[in-house]
C-alpha cells in the first residue's frame, strides 16, 4: 500500500515555530514519465486544492488510510484539510502527483527536531509521508514522489528523512529501501522506524536512472504496440491526411482493432475503408490505446480532450501549424503539450511524419508512408519529415529492413532520448540510426549514447550544424561550444558520427550485417590493380593498414575470387576484407552476360566456408553486366528461419551524399548477387571486434559474454558493396574506430585519486572569494594571480611566479630575485600568448641584456602601461601547451587540450572531453590532436614527458569536477619538457554554478 506514516497526524501537536511564507515555488513543478510509460504531474500542494484533497482521499481504501495514520481514519476534518494544504514552503512542504488535473498520490514533509518535534532552521531532519490512491499504486508513484521531495528538502538545507511504517506494509518499506540513499532501520514501538540520508550516492543515483531507463522505454513501448488505434480526421472521401495514414494502417496489416473518426459522422453507425467510423472518440466503445491527430491545430485541443477523457494512452499528432510556423504557433505547440501530460498523455510530433512498427506481432504504419518498410532490426529515428521519406526510400531500395521507425517532427514532446532508451534493451534492434538538427538535452543524450553504444551501434548525422540556432519549433538549449567539440564529444560517447544521410544509410547496412572488425589490418584482393592500389591509399588516408593487394588479374574468373576470399577470411594476419571487381572480358572482347549473378555466388560460397565469419568483407565495383536484374530482388535484414544461413551481396547506388532532403541521397540498392553493380551503399561501418576464438555476429548483435540479451536469430548476410574505394574505406575506418571504442569501454579508465589534494582548503577559498561579491552577484569573478596560483597549488599544480616590470629599473629588480637567464613578456589582452607579434624576449641573461629588451620592447609595441610587462624566471625548452576547461549550460564541463599558438587555434587542433577525464581520457586527449607527433619525436627531437602532461589534465579536471563554482581555468602556456612541465600562466574564473538537470529528480523537460 503505497503509505506511510509519520504517527497520526490528527492528533494535535504543538505548533510549530512561525515560518515566513515564502512565494509558490513554480521550480518544483515537473511531469514525470511513471512506471508503466504514463505520465503524472507533480507540484506543490497550496490552499487552492483543498476540495481535490478531499476528493482524492474519499478514493482512497480504509486499509490505506490504516496504513498511512495507524488507525482507522475515515474521513478528512476541516483542521486535516488545512493543515494538509496550507505550507510555507520550507519547514512545511506538500507535493501532490496529478493526473487530469485530480491528485492520485501526496507526499510531505515537516521539519523536526532531535525529539521528533516541530521545529525550523537549523533543524536538518524532517518526518516525511505519503498516501496514493489505490488505483494507481504500483505504478512507481511514490518512486517518483519520493526523489521530488527529497530534492526540495535538500534545496531547504534538511538532510535526513524520518518516517516511521507499519511492519506489514511491505510495498512503503519497499520504496524507502530501493531509493539507493544511505539509511538506518529501528523497530520501535511496533513500527518500523526509518532514516534517510538525503545527500545522493553512487547507488542512489544508478537506481534513479535505471527506473528513468525502465519508464520512458516503457512509454515509448506503449506508443509502438497499441492494441488498438483510432485515426482522427479520417475524411469522408479518399484523400487526406487521415485518409492516406488509415489507408496505409490497414494495408500494413496492423493487428490490432482500428477506428476512423471524423467530426462530422452524427447520423449513427457509418465505415470508412471498411472500418467502424465515429464522430469522436469517446464515442468508441471499447479502449484505444493510440490516436492519429489529423486534424487543422485549432482543432487539436478539442480532440485532445476527446482522448483524455476516452482514456487513449498516446498521441500521433500529425497536425502542423505549431512552433515551426511562429510565436503564435509556439504558444500553441505549449499548450498542446500541457494538455496532453495533464491526461498521462505522451506526444509524437506535432508536425510529425508518424512511427512504424515492422514486428510480426504489431504490423503498425501510423505514418505517411504509403509502404510498410521489411522488418529488421535497425532503429532509424528522425526529426524531419522529408529527411524520413529519403531515408524510407532509400533503406527500401537497399533492401534493409527496419524494427522501428519514428519522424517526430517538433518533438515537443517524445524525442532521440526516449527512442535510445527503448532501443537499449530492444532485442528486435541491432542497430540505432538517427538524423537530429537539434540536440535538446545534450548531458543526457551523451549519457544514453554512450551506454547504447557499449552495445549496439548508434549512428548520428545532425543537420543544421552551421546556422547558428535550432530550426524552428526545436526547443532546445543554448550552447557557446561549436560544433566540433560537440561531435568531439560524441565520439567520446561512442557515437559513430557521419556527415551526410547517405552514410548514415550505408553505416546501417554494414552494422545490420556485418561482424565488426577486430583492429585496422585490412586485406585487399580483385581483378584490377589500379583499383587495389586506390584502396591501398584510402586505406592510409583513413589511417588503417592495408595489406599488400592481391591481383588476381584481370584472367581472374569467379572461382578464384571464391578461393582468394576464403583465404583472406581465414587467414589471421587481417581484420576485414576488401573486394575489387571489374567486369571480365570474353575471348571476343566483350564483357560476359551474367557475370553479376555468377561472381555474388562465388563470393557466398567463399563466406559460407568460414565456419564463423570474424571480419567484414566489403565489395568495390564497377559495373558488371546481368547485374540489374540480380538487383531486382532485395535483400533483407530480417531474421531468418532459425538453423538457416544465407548470404547475398548487396549493392546500393552511388548517389552523392550531400543533399539528402531531395530524396535522391541514397540510389536504388538491390540484392547483389555480385560484388559488381551500377550503384552501391556509400558508407558502412560498425565494428566491435569480434576475437577469433569467438562466434562473430552482426554489429548490434549482444554477445553473452556482455550480460546482455541472447543473440538475434540467424539471418541473412548482405555484403555491402561500392562502387567507390573512399567509400568502403570510410566505412571500415569508422568501423574500426568504433570498434576500439567498444573494447576500451568493456574496461573503462579510472579518475585517479592524489594524496596532495586539499579539496576543503580550495572550497574554502572559493567561498570567501565569491562570497566577497555578495549573495545576489552571479556575474563571477576572474581570479587575481595570487588567488589564481592558490587555488591550484590546492590541487598540486604550480604556476611559475611572475613579477610586474612597469619600468626598466623594476624588471631588473625582478630578474635578480628570480634569477637569470629571465623571460620579458607583455601581458596586454591584444598580445598575451601571441608569441608571433614580438612580445617575448627569451634568454635574457643580464641585466644589459634585459634593459636593451625593454626598450625594444616599449619602442616597437607601445608604452609600458599598455603593454604590462612581466619578468619570469626561463625553464627547460619543451613543446608549448594548452589547457583549458570550462563549463557550458548544456553539456557541462569540458576538459581541452592543445598546443599553443596561432597555428593550432587557427586551425582548431584542439581535443576535447567531458569532465570528468579518466587516465584513458587525459591519454587519448594528448594523442588525437592533428599536431601531437611533436610531443612523440617528431623528426628527431626529443620526446616531452607526457606522462607528467596527463597528471596535468587530471589535476584540472579533478578542480573543475569537485567544484562546479570553477567555471573556466586556462593554463597557457604550459611548456612540456622531456623531464617534467612547467606552467607559465593561468586564469581562473569563479560563478555560482550553473544547475545540474541531470543530477535533480526524473522530469521531462518543462513547457
């Protein structure tokens, strides 16, 4: 029974200590995706409810209100009903979960002291307690109640929970135990006596995704298996929206009942394509679990509330005139959204394309596709409708099939981030595939991206990366970071990113079918040497290793193409094949006829041969004769009878990949049985190494040995073909890059711990710094270079002194209590770290020296007030670095790494990762910039030690991470010697610290 008490509240107590009332805080208020995919409001409880009080607890059974005040109860007095809806928002806290604008679940707090009594600031510990409503008990209510109210109290300074509970409500004692926090349990008095820790833990925090995992998977689930679906602007004629998704539900052979609904039926019983048809959807009389919205948006509001009140679980809401079309439509798509949630209602759209879904078990096309795609198991959401006809088309034309398929349009609601956490632990999906122009939660993508990623491959091609803003009805936050550093960071993620929506398309094919390779080494083998010597060289482009090509000659007939891809496949020096194939000629010079067919035969013979496929094999071609009609039949990627195996070559058109909304990015793709082929898929990549001594299996596909799902039924295995060596490349790069990726996160690096750190004495500085500036001041200060060096010597990082040099006499002062030889710089904005305009002078070892610099320095570039020269002890030569982190408001803090000057910045040679870095992180961050074999020995100079230049990266991002307040830090330069580093500058910026949505309690994002 969802209940608990905090001994009965009836009775009088003393009151508590006056509380100023504070202003209703609107923050708390939030929607929640609940255990079984509906949704709930919560927010705070005010004097306005008082009859919904009433009302809820009258719904309520006896043996609830038994549990919840430890005695039988009724009914509500007047002085329970105020009590209950009067708070000030502080030491008296009331949250209610509402559906339909009713409550079905309180929750509450009081604070207390340590005798359990009434009390106010300072007091840290509260008595807490909750009751819902019978009906909806089990459905991860108070789950979700409990994490809300728990965030408000430790937004009120309370830090500990109290509640006590019957030993028989088993389910209350059940919520407090599998929340993760640190706890106490005591049986006194004949309960159960329980004590929260509020402040989140590891534990707390994994269960808190888990069941955000568990619900919006569930509510995604709902919206793709409806058992019943009702259209809603169905037309009387044929023709229309609602017209064309009706026609195009029955002909995909949904299995579940259908109904049309048009206003306009009043005259009682009538069909439509064969139908029952209804003038609205209340008028049903049976449940409908989903509703197609095809009707003018002045309408929509009215057929929303229609389906509330009817019970329908989701919404297709098909309609445009929202966001995209202006403010006022802005406010609209608002309002849509409000009135949906306020019913449990999730949205797909408004301006969407419609959801496919291929399972036997379904057969569901609520979209504008006129046809159902072939089942398979890639997932393939997208934001744009025209971009999802291309991709329909083009993944049809490939004969890839599809599990799964979602245009959300606005997505004002449902969005990539619910999709990835169904597609998660979806067994019928291999492969997740997604076209975005707008990231709306970037943290919490990243964080579902990387965990997809660990077992199945997520593929992203984002739109709209250089227009400077969301396109419209997108609502999404805002980021200073480009675009490069946000693709940086899903590569980090283990996001497979492409440029184009041809690739896209091409990377599902090979991932849907493909094993992935094991490392970079690539056998290349064909008919054509030019050809073998072209994929050689983007083999080196791309950064692989290729083999020496094997010529077969152009004698070479389909047999030894069979024999010299069985050799490859099986020979262990390799990762992936590579075939090359041009037409062979006759004796009379002509090409021969059926060659098409009779190589992709040979070809899967040679893959049947292997027992257990390890590597990829890709074809290169051009065009061979027999082959469109060996094309006219497509390959699928649909499950195959179990203890069957069959293998073809699938070839896709060569169309350019760049401007996909056409509909002409991908060419007609058709059952190769050739390597050969007018036109082929661009390209493909996946790749999670598959061991030898293991079985290979497609990309997605989980192996045991991950924990995961058992492995998808045999299928049939296309080989994907090119009819360019870049593009084949391209893809196995990816591939193996992904690969690597998956075998460095199946032993994930550590933030190392330094004994050296002293975190209280930096908080501690933070705070008087910030502090000085006043409660209300959230401009932020830059650190002087005192407090600069202190803060981080807190964390073990030293920053060479420096003194000011406003005169000649005053430098050398300076260079003889530093020591010489001595460094002159300026410091002015327009010239720090600008090494190229003359204003550092290295090496200067006397004072004759130092003087003739000065004044070379003050004559060329300006006065010394302008130019705010300093003196600086010389240290050992090295590689001059950059380090810098900084925080931005939708991705969080990011650690950067670089090499200093003009050059680098100009071209945008800097690496980027998410704190906080691991060992791995702060290896790979000195390793990915374009210019890092200067830090290697690059043409025979000695190598710079970094190792100590890693421990550097740490250090920083150990600072940022244990203090949020540190919103950016630059260390420039930071020369890397062969033997240890020194840090010549830095600057330090302190902020109160931007929120963290992704550590507060479940909440879809507010409209």
């Amino acid at each position: 029974m969802q209940s608990a008490s905090e001994q009965s509240e009836a009775a009088d107590r003393p009151a508590p200590p006056a509380s100023p009332e504070h202003a209703y805080p609107d923050h708390w208020e939030a929607d929640v995706v609940l255990r079984d995919g509906g949704t709930a409001r919560i927010r705070p409880i005010t004097a306005d409810d008082a009859d919904r009080l009433v009302s809820f607890y009258e719904q309520v059974s006896d043996e609830s209100k038994y549990y919840r005040f430890f005695a039988p109860y009724p009914r509500l007095s007047a002085k329970d009903v105020h009590r209950f809806t009067h708070h000030d928002f502080v030491d008296r806290v009331g949250l209610a979960a509402t559906v339909g604008g009713e409550f079905i679940a309180t929750v509450r707090y009081d604070r207390i002291d340590e005798r359990g009594m009434p009390a106010s600031e300072p007091a840290d510990e509260a008595e807490v307690a909750f009751l819902v409503q019978d009906a909806h008990q089990g459905r991860g209510v108070a789950s979700a109640l409990l994490e809300h109210i728990a965030a408000v109290a430790r937004e009120r300074d309370i830090r500990r929970f109290a509640a006590e509970v019957l030993p028989a409500n088993n389910k209350m004692i059940k919520v407090f135990t599998d929340a993760g926090y640190t706890q106490k349990r005591s049986f006194e008095d004949g309960s159960v006596r329980l004590h929260l820790d509020l402040e989140p833990t590891d534990r707390s925090l994994a269960v808190q995704r888990a069941r955000e995992q568990r619900a919006e998977a569930r509510s995604v689930q709902r919206l793709l298996t409806p058992r019943s679906v009702a259209v809603v602007g169905a037309g009387r004629a044929p023709g229309g929206v609602g017209r064309t998704v009706l026609r195009n539900l029955l002909g995909a052979g949904f299995t579940g009942r259908v109904h049309a609904v048009n206003a306009a039926l009043t005259d009682g019983p009538a069909e439509l394509d064969g139908v029952p048809a209804h003038p609205s959807v209340t008028s049903i009389g049976e449940p409908v679990d989903l509703a197609i919205v095809a009707v003018p948006a002045e309408r929509v509001p009215e057929v929303v509330a229609d389906c509330g009140e009817h019970g329908v679980l989701g919404l297709v809401v098909l309609s445009a005139g929202y966001a995209e079309s202006g403010p006022a439509g802005r406010e609209r798509q608002r309002q849509l959204v409000r009135q949906a949630r306020s019913y449990g209602m999730r949205i797909i759209g408004p301006n969407a394309f419609g959801i496919i879904n291929t399972s036997e078990d379904v057969r569901l096309n609520a979209s504008l596709a006129p046809h159902m795609p072939a089942a398979g198991r890639i997932g393939l959401f997208t934001q744009s409708g025209a971009i999802g006809i291309a991709l329909l088309a083009g993944l049809h034309r490939h004969g890839a099939g599809l599990s799964s398929f979602i245009s959300a349009g606005n997505r004002a609601d449902v969005s990539g981030n619910d999709f990835l956490q169904h597609w998660y632990d979806d067994p019928g999906t291999d492969v997740v595939l997604l076209y975005l122009e707008s990231i709306g939660n970037p943290r919490k993508f990243t964080r579902l991206a990387r965990r997809t990623a660990a077992v199945k491959p997520v593929v992203v091609v984002k739109g709209a990366r250089h227009s400077g803003s969301a396109p419209p009805g997108h609502r999404v936050p805002v980021t200073r970071i480009p675009h490069a550093t946000v693709s940086a960071l899903l590569r980090q993620a283990g996001v497979i990113r492409v440029d184009t929506v041809t690739e896209l398309v091409d990377a599902g094919l090979l991932l849907a079918a493909q094993p992935l390779p094991a490392g970079p080494r690539v056998a290349i083998l064909g008919n054509s040497e030019s050809l073998g010597l072209l994929t050689y060289d983007a083999c080196l482009t791309e950064g692989l290793r290729p083999l020496r090509p094997l010529d077969l000659t152009t004698a070479a007939g389909p047999a030894d193409f069979r024999d010299a891809l069985a050799a490859a496949l099986a020979d262990e020096t390799s990762d992936a094949v590579v075939v090359n194939a041009i037409p062979w000629v006759g004796e009379n010079g002509a090409t021969e006829s059926g060659d098409g067919e009779v190589l992709a035969a040979s070809l899967r013979e040679a893959v049947a041969s292997v027992p257990a496929p390890v590597k990829p094999v890709v074809v290169v071609h051009v065009e061979m004769g027999g082959l469109a009609e060996a094309l006219a039949v497509a390959t699928s990627t649909r499950p195959a009878a179990t203890g069957t195996r069959t293998t073809s070559v699938s070839v896709s058109a060569s169309t350019p990949a760049s401007t996909p909304a056409s509909g002409s990015d991908t060419a007609p793709a058709r059952r190769l049985t050739t390597p050969t082929g007018p036109d082929a898929p661009p390209h493909a990549s996946a790749p999670s190494p598959v061991p030898p001594a293991q079985t290979a299996t497609p990309a997605g596909t989980r192996s045991a040995e991950q924990g995961t799902a058992a492995q998808a039924p045999d299928r049939q295995t296309t080989i994907p073909a090119y009819p360019a060596a870049e593009r084949a490349v391209r893809a196995l790069a990816e591939a193996v890059r992904y690969g690597q990726w998956r075998r460095q996160a199946a032993e994930p690096g550590r933030v190392p711990e330094y004994e050296d750190i002293d975190e209280a004495g930096a908080a501690a500085l933070i705070e008087r710094v910030l502090g000085a500036g006043g409660d209300g001041d959230t401009r932020g200060v830059t650190l002087d270079t005192e407090d600069a060096g202190e803060l981080l010597s807190r964390y073990g990082i030293t920053v060479l002194p420096t003194l000011p040099a406003p005169t000649p006499d005053a430098a050398v002062a300076a260079a003889r209590r530093l020591g010489y030889p001595v460094a002159l710089k300026t410091t002015a904005p327009h010239l720090r770290h600008r090494p190229d305009l003359g204003g550092v002078r290295l090496d200067l070892a006397t004072e004759e020296q130092l003087r003739t610099a000065y004044a070379e320095l003050t004559e060329v570039l300006g006065k010394p007030e302008e130019l705010q020269p300093v003196v600086q002890a010389m240290v050992p030569r090295g590689v001059d670095t950059l380090v810098r982190s900084a925080i931005d408001p939708a991705v969080g803090a990011v650690l950067s790494f670089g090499l200093s000057g003009a050059a680098s910045e100009l071209l945008g040679d800097t690496a980027h990762r998410l704190v906080p870095a691991t060992d791995r992180d702060a290896a790979e961050l000195v390793r990915s910039i374009r210019t890092a074999p200067l830090l290697f020995g690059w043409r025979g100079s000695a190598p710079v030690d970094t190792p100590a230049l890693e421990e550097l990266l740490l250090r920083v991002s150990r600072l940022v991470d244990d203090h949020p307040e540190v919103v950016a830090v630059s260390l420039e330069p930071v020369v890397v010697a062969p033997r240890g580093l020194s840090v010549l500058g830095a600057t330090v910026r302190l902020a109160p610290p931007p929120p963290r949505t992704d550590l507060g309690p479940r909440r879809l994002p507010s409209y």
